[in-house]
C-alpha cells in the first residue's frame, strides 16, 4: 500500500501484514522530492517493480524510472526509463518475465503500451495509437496476451492483442460509452467498466463468444474492484442515499454480505436523493448533471463543480453536498464537457475553447434552466468546488458575477500562468499541457484566455478561499498570492487555510471545520442579497 504525510502524495510504500494485527512494513524510505505511482510483487519472489521519478539512489528526475526493488536487500536496479513522468503502474506478467508498463514521451496528450522483460532486455513497444491518443494496457490470460484500451478520433474501442501480434477489437462503437477494462481471472472473460446517461453499467464479455452479461443492480453503482477465487467479487456499491460500502457479490453482482461500510449502527443519517436533470448548453450541447433538493423550502442554489477536469460526477453520497443539502440549500453537481462517463467526444470538447470557455457556459446554462424551473432565485445563486471546480467558483465569482453571488474556491486557481509555473507535481504539469494544448510559452493566449487575475474587480459577490498548505497539486500559493491581491484591492473575502491537508480536505476534524463554514458563508451570502 501507499501512504503520504499531511497529503502532500510524496507516497511511501508499505506492506500490510493481516495476519499479524494489520501492521505497517516501510518498504520504500521517507520522500519530498519525488514521487512513487505504483509498485506490484513479482509472483515467484518477494523483489518489486515499482514506477518513480527517480533513480536508484533517490534524487529526483526528469522522467520515470521503472525500477526492480529488493526490500530485504534495499538494492535497486532499472528496467527502463521515460523521458517524460508516467503516472501509470507497472505490472507483471503471470510468468513473472515481462514488465508492462506505458510511455507518453512524444506528447503529454499520448501514451502507448511497452513492454521490457526482467531482466531488462527486448524493451518494446507493443501498441501505439499515435501521439495525440492515449491506450492502456493490462496482461490477459496465461500465454502474454494484452487487453488493450485505446482512442480513436471519435470514441474508445476495446480488444485483446495475442502475443503473435495478433489485434482483434471485441467493442469499436461510438454510441458505447467505455472506460475501463480488466481480466476477471476467467478464462476468456473480461469486466468491462461502461456508462450510459451519467450512470455505471459493469459487465462481464465473454472474449471468445462476444456475449456480454449485465453485473449488479440498477438500484446503486457498482463498481466491481476483484474476483475471488470460487466466482464471487468484491465489490465498492455507491448511491446518494446511503454511504459507500465495501460488499461480497455472487458471479452476477448481487450482495452477499456487507464487508465495510461508512455508516455506524448508532448514528443514523437521512439523505438526499440524486436527481438526473438534463439541459442545453449555450451551442445546444446536452448536457447532464445530478440535483439534490432539500425537503423544505431551499435556502438557495449551489453549484458544486468536480475536479479534474477529467472527472466525473455519480449518483453517490457526496459529503459536500449532503450536509449542504440537510441545511436547506439546493445542490447541482453538473457533468459539464470535459467529463468523463460520456464518451471521449465529449471528453474532449473541453480542448476546443480551453479553459474558462464553453464548460463554464455549461454551469451558467445549468443555472439559467434552474431559475426558468422555479427550482433557483436569482438572488441566491452560489458556486463551490475543489481543484477545477476552485477553478470554476473564481470563474463564477469574477466573469459570472451578474448570476452568482457567492463562491467558495477550495484548492482552485485563478491565474493559469502562475499555476503552471508553481506546480512541483511533473505529471500535473504535463496534464495541464496536454488539457490546455501546451505551456503557457508555446500557447500564451490560451492561458490569458482562461486567467482571472485582472478580473478581480468584477467581483461584487462574497468569496472564500480555501486550501492545504500541503497541496503539491495546485500550489497553495495560488490562494496566498489572491489573497494579497485582493487586499490590496480592497476586496472583502474569507481564508481559511490547513496546515495538515494537501490537495484537497480529507481528515474528519478538517472537513466538519469545512463543512460548518461552507454552510455559514452560504447562509450569510443568501442573507445579504
């Protein structure tokens, strides 16, 4: 397992002994200057391969280094490098003779599927889709085989690649909407991982019949995670009205028995169901979201904006958006282009104005349509959310300030140049790149296009900044520097800063602190218009 301090995603390696009490082993020592992104067991011995920006001894690179790890010995050797920071992690054949693993060194916006034996020899590429795309891999089966994920210029399509070369696609449909795939352990079965109207649809593909068998229930999400030896799954269930839980299915998705929950016996909790509601955005774009209305009256709309932005937002028990909802607000959670979930056509539509452009109209069409309903007031208009969705609230607060009143930025930015320049992460470097079609240097006017600092002005509504101070994702200097700014202005505005959080807010006493001022900066946002 991975493990970092304060949340700041310098990840430690550790072995979980379960059978000694659930101890914690260090496999890997303590980091601040690089980062580890994934490791697995060889199958025959106790020596690792894991996948970090750095080399043997430590010291941070430029690009990945996929290295053999002894813990007994401590002794490193390398497999292979990139030139640039693959996030990916590797992993082993059953044989325990090839590593898998995954490049993008052309571009930030590509990545193709490699493989390197053990000993560090014959490392190749085993499929490209071209510099612009990106394609995963996974091992299938006993003899070398490899299920490959890949883009096309319209959609994804999905098919094993036999270790003779061999390429053969089971799905290749663009009205299919595919985002995950992997081997269930069965022979000539795989779990493929599929959305329709904002919804997960699981299913099990029978390779050499083509059949395909439904997985779980309509009534939740089910997001099948292993398959147990014997034909039943575990399984993450997901839905707004109750917490997450971690369950046991039979071979078809049907709960056997509740291994985890969220929930405690002693402390019941009502929550709010999730709404599918569907609009137009300002190019007639259909766009989808989810909506939470209080029991009584609402006390006002908030927009909560997901990260990402290759993200997706679920039917699931959000907490945000669950306490906001259980003192009186109304909560839209839009999937606003860019989204994941829908197909990579509107994945990719986000590209096409940059950020601050067309996704943004997709949050003000969602509340335009709300208001028409009666659902919204005019007046009580506010928008949240956290990294992109931070993002979003600078953009509602600063270029939306005729509609939105109130909006709180939690680890956002609002300066894309200054963002750029001050992210330590060099695979969230090469994301923003990829996202906003290079850096600030090869395409200036993008950037300029989506920053708000110039537009401090335009704020007439209340703001709260929120951040980590931990946050090596988007700096926490983002929001010092805004804060400076705006106190020279002489803008009113709230700070409330984490010492012990990084890019997001997660522990239980921080979050109930975030929670119990989001819902009094609301109230009182409300209250002044």
């Amino acid at each position: 397992m991975r493990q970092s301090i304060a949340s700041d995603e310098h990840e430690r390696l550790f072995l979980l002994n379960t059978s000694g009490g659930s101890s914690l082993e260090p496999l890997t020592p303590a980091q601040k200057d690089h980062y580890i992104f994934g490791a697995c067991f060889h199958p025959q011995s106790d020596e690792i391969v894991l996948n970090a920006n750095c080399d043997t001894s430590g010291r941070a690179v430029p690009g990945s280094m996929f290295q053999v790890f002894g813990p007994a010995t401590d002794a490193r050797r390398v497999l292979t490098c990139t030139a640039r920071v693959n996030k990916d992690a590797p992993s082993i054949g059953l044989g325990g003779q090839s590593v898998l693993y995954h490049r993008n060194d052309e571009n930030p916006r590509g990545r193709c599927v490699c493989v390197v034996e053990w000993d560090g020899s014959y490392d190749r590429c085993v499929f490209d889709p071209g510099h612009q795309r990106k394609a995963s891999g996974k091992w299938f089966g006993s003899e070398g085989d490899i299920l490959i994920l890949t883009e096309t210029d319209s959609h994804d399509r999905l098919g094993p690649l036999s270790s003779d070369g061999k390429l053969r696609w089971l799905i290749d449909d663009p009205d299919r909407n595919i985002e995950d795939a992997f081997p269930t352990g069965e022979p000539d079965k795989i779990m493929v991982i599929a959305y329709r109207n904002g919804r997960i649809h699981p299913f099990i593909l029978n390779v050499a019949r083509g059949e395909e068998t439904k997985f779980g229930s309509s009534n939740y999400s089910t997001d099948p995670l292993e398959r147990l030896e014997g034909g039943d799954w575990i399984v993450q269930i997901n839905s707004a009205l109750s917490s997450e839980k971690l369950v046991r299915t039979d071979a078809t998705g049907q709960i056997l028995s509740v291994l985890s929950s969220c929930d405690r016996p002693e402390h019941r909790r009502n929550y709010t169901p999730a709404q599918s509601v569907n609009w137009a955005s300002s190019d007639g774009e259909p766009v989808q979201g989810w909506l939470y209305q209080p029991e009584d009256a609402s006390r006002g709309l908030i927009v909560w904006v997901h990260g990402g932005p290759t993200a997706m937002s679920r039917d699931r028990a959000h907490p945000v958006i669950q306490y906001l909802t259980s003192t009186g607000f109304t909560v839209l959670d839009p999937n606003f282009r860019g989204s994941t979930g829908f197909g990579m056509r509107f994945r990719n539509l986000i590209r096409e104005t940059g950020w601050g452009g067309r996704e943004q109209e997709d949050v003000c069409c969602a509340i335009e349509m709300l208001i028409d309903k009666g659902i919204a007031h005019p007046d009580k208009i506010g928008v949240a959310g956290h990294s992109f969705g931070g993002y979003s609230a600078w953009f509602a607060i600063t270029r939306m300030s005729d509609l939105v009143q109130s909006a709180c930025s939690i680890c956002g930015m609002s300066d894309l140049f200054f963002d750029y320049e001050n992210i330590s992460m060099p695979h969230i470097r090469d994301h923003n790149a990829e996202m906003l079609g290079g850096t600030p240097d090869e395409v200036p006017s993008v950037y300029a296009q989506g920053s708000l600092r110039t537009e401090y002005t335009n704020i007439r509504g209340n703001l709260m900044i929120v951040h980590g101070l931990c946050d090596n994702n988007v700096s926490p200097e983002n929001s010092w520097r805004a804060n400076r700014d705006l106190a020279r202005l002489g803008i009113e505005h709230e700070l409330l800063m984490f010492a012990d959080e990084g890019h997001g807010i997660h522990k239980q006493s921080n979050l109930a602190r975030l929670l119990a001022n989001l819902g009094r900066f609301f109230s009182e946002s409300f209250r002044d218009s």
